[in-house]
C-alpha cells in the first residue's frame, strides 16, 4: 500500500472543508497546520447570521459583471484563509504552513494560479504563517514563501493579488 504524502495530505483536507463553501463561483478551502498538528480551518462563507449566497441563489459579484480578483468589498463571502485565521491563536499559527485548495463552481476544475487575495496575505503575515502551500491539481502545488509577500509588497505598486 502506498501512502498518500503528507502536504497533499493535507491538501485533500483542505479540499473536503471547501465542500462546505457557499459561494456560487468559487470553493475555497484552508487548513493551518503545525508541527504536524491540524490547528484550524476554513471555508468561503457569508459571516454568522447572515444569508449566503447559496441561500439567496445568485452573487452580486457576478450579477455585475466583477472579474476575478476585483471588488472583494462587494462579495458576502470571509474568505477560506481568513475564517481559518479567526478561528486559530496567533500562538498556535506562528511558524505554521497554511495549506489553500480552490476550485470553481461551474466546471469542478482547480482554480488556475490560485493565491490568496490582497487582503488575505496581509492577514497572513500578521498571523505569524511561514508558508502557504497551494494545490495546483490532484497531485501537484506550490509552495509560497510568506516572508517573499512582506519583501515584495504589492500595495506599493497598486497591484491587485488573486
């Protein structure tokens, strides 16, 4: 029997908590993982008590016609990382991998060239996270040094992060 390896699978967990997304275009999964230990995750959903998208049966977002990457303020949605991040002590994420699986609504395909919008790394870096690690496919991702977004800081550039 061969085993499965460690990152994806922690992967294929990050994978399953994107099941319980709510949003209509996109699942996004994440799982904060420390010294070999599962310290939170988190999915894309509207915040506590208010209604999803899944529940209204239509995105603003899309309604308007907003690319991806564009016009987060507009979207209902925490994203995966942030509700992983909120529900975790910065103690217990300081040093941590934070493993990111996304995958579209519509066709079930992996998000192409998945990263962690603006706002979210900026969460990231603040929580203290060493490494994020992003499946590009069933068996193969990305391995995203935090220390390179404080060092190539985007918002002095006006870049836009997805």
């Amino acid at each position: 029997m061969k085993r499965r390896d460690k990152i994806n699978y922690y992967l294929d967990l990050a994978e399953t908590v994107a099941l319980r997304g709510t949003c209509l275009r996109r699942l996004y999964g994440a799982v904060i993982v420390k010294n070999d230990e599962v310290v939170s995750t988190g999915y894309v959903g509207a915040p506590r008590g208010r209604e999803n998208c899944s529940d209204l049966g239509y995105c603003l977002r899309t309604k308007m016609g907003i690319p991806r990457g564009e016009r987060y303020e507009l979207c209902r949605s925490v994203h995966a990382e942030a509700n992983a991040i909120i529900s975790a002590s910065r103690r217990d994420m300081i040093g941590a991998t934070l493993y990111l699986v996304g995958r579209n609504v519509d066709d079930g395909e992996y998000v192409k060239d998945a990263t962690c919008c603006s706002m979210c790394k900026r969460m990231v870096i603040n929580a203290g996270i060493e490494k994020v690690i992003v499946r590009d496919d069933g068996e193969h991702y990305r391995t995203i040094y935090v220390a390179d977004w404080v060092r190539d800081d985007e918002s002095l550039q006006g870049v836009l992060g997805y």
